[in-house]
C-alpha cells in the first residue's frame, strides 16, 4: 500500500492514527483539511506475481525518533539469520488500536508493500514517518490502527505495526484475511533499498516465513492483489529473485 500523507506544518506535532473499516472522512476532504501536501501514490499497473523464504526475529532497541531512543543492535551482516533491531509500538509511539477491527487467528500469507514517500520523507525519520502513517490510516481512513503489521526503516530497523492478532488493512478486502502485511519505508519502483535496509527486509521475511510456516506460493507482492506499482519495480523484482535463490544473496 502506498501512502498519501500530509507534509507537517511548521511547529506541528506528529500526527495521531485510527482504525481498519473504509468509514470515516473522505481522504481527499481529510488531507485538504489539514493543508498537506500529496504525496507518493501507487496506481502503475501490476506485473507478474510469486515467491517465498524461510525464516524468528530478536527483539530490540527503540528507532532514532522513539521516545527515550537509546541504541539497539547492530546489523552485522546480511543474510536471514542478521540480527534485527526491533521497535516496538510503544517505543515509536503508537496509539492505542481502535474497536473497528477483526480478529487474525493464523497467519496464511504474507504481502509485501512499500510506502512509496520519497519527497516526504526527507523532513521525517523512521519512527516519525510510522506515526504519520499510523495517523492517516486512522484519522484519514477510519481504520482501527496502522494497515500494516510491521514496517522495515531505513535505519535498518524493523518497526512494529497493528498487533499480529489483529487482521491487517494492506491487501485489500478478503485478501487481508490471515495476511502478514509488511511494508518497506520508501519508493522502491526504480531502485533497492539501501543495503541495510535491504539486509533488514531479507533477514525479517526470512524469519516471518520461518516462522509461520509459508511456503512459496504464501508469499505475495502487493500487486498480486490489485493493479498498483508496489511494492515498486525494483523490490518486485528483487522479491522474485529470493524465491529463485532462497535468499542466498541479498
């Protein structure tokens, strides 16, 4: 899923969030309401579809814009078993979840998206960048939380997103059903991320398929579900390689 989210007024504070139904204000009367400026929207058509890996993560260090941000591990090496630095809601700042949600019993799939903001995100930082986020979705979608489970940063860390009880808000209707969204901070249509990113993004999928028992044909692009651009041509591309290689490379 790609965002769409204002650019902070001068002196603003960080935007809040909300809940997971298609209720709510009209994004585009939201936005306006707030003098944002529009950014990164993915509507490219779709390509082909496909992939998989295997994969646990340890727990981590708050990001650089958390609250009370103190260091966490380092990403020593690329490859699935790198360590991973992981930040918790509370530590990025999240609010609370919303009751406009359903339950997720099990894990069936996983879908990978980027949030497409390139212009934006230059005035923010990652864990910045997951409240604006979390703020749209729920103040500007009217879901019950941010649509995705985890984020990966820039910063190489993985940040949690709506709790993994809780069905998601990425792919799109039924296709949230038992669906891990993943999605990676940044615009990835011409280019990879950075390799700290990257590494990150490889060794978390790698765990997540471990860890819930995917198999090839459980692992899923955005685009596979609607025609869109993300997660972008270059991570599409590079997501099918993985199921090529079984992440022998990053």
């Amino acid at each position: 899923m790609c965002e769409r989210i204002p650019r902070p007024a001068p002196g603003s504070a960080p935007p809040g969030n909300q809940a997971h139904a298609d209720a709510g204000l009209g994004r585009r009367a939201f936005l306006l309401g707030l003098g944002g400026v529009l950014i990164g929207a993915c509507t490219a058509p779709a390509s082909p579809r496909g992939w998989a890996a295997r994969g646990g993560w340890a727990r981590a260090g708050p990001g650089p814009g958390a609250r009370g941000h103190v260091p966490g591990p380092a990403l020593n090496r690329p490859g699935p078993e790198a360590p991973l630095a992981v930040v918790r809601r509370a530590q990025w700042g999240a609010r609370p979840l919303r009751p406009n949600h359903d339950p997720m019993a099990d894990v069936a799939r996983l879908t990978l998206h980027h949030t497409a903001m390139e212009e934006e995100l230059r005035d923010r930082d990652d864990a910045a960048a997951v409240r604006a986020i979390q703020a749209f979705h729920q103040d500007g979608r009217g879901w019950a939380d941010i649509g995705y489970h985890w984020l990966i940063g820039r910063d190489g860390r993985v940040y949690e997103g709506r709790p993994l009880g809780v069905q998601g808000a990425h792919a799109g209707g039924s296709n949230n059903v038992g669906n891990l969204g993943v999605s990676v901070i940044g615009d990835f249509s011409a280019r990879l991320p950075e390799p700290p990113q990257l590494h990150a993004v490889r060794a978390f999928l790698a765990r997540a398929v471990r860890r819930h028992g995917l198999g090839p044909a459980s692992v899923f692009g955005h685009r596979d579900f609607k025609a869109t651009a993300c997660p972008g041509d270059a991570l599409y591309a590079w997501l099918l390689e993985r199921k090529q290689d079984g992440w022998a490379a990053a």
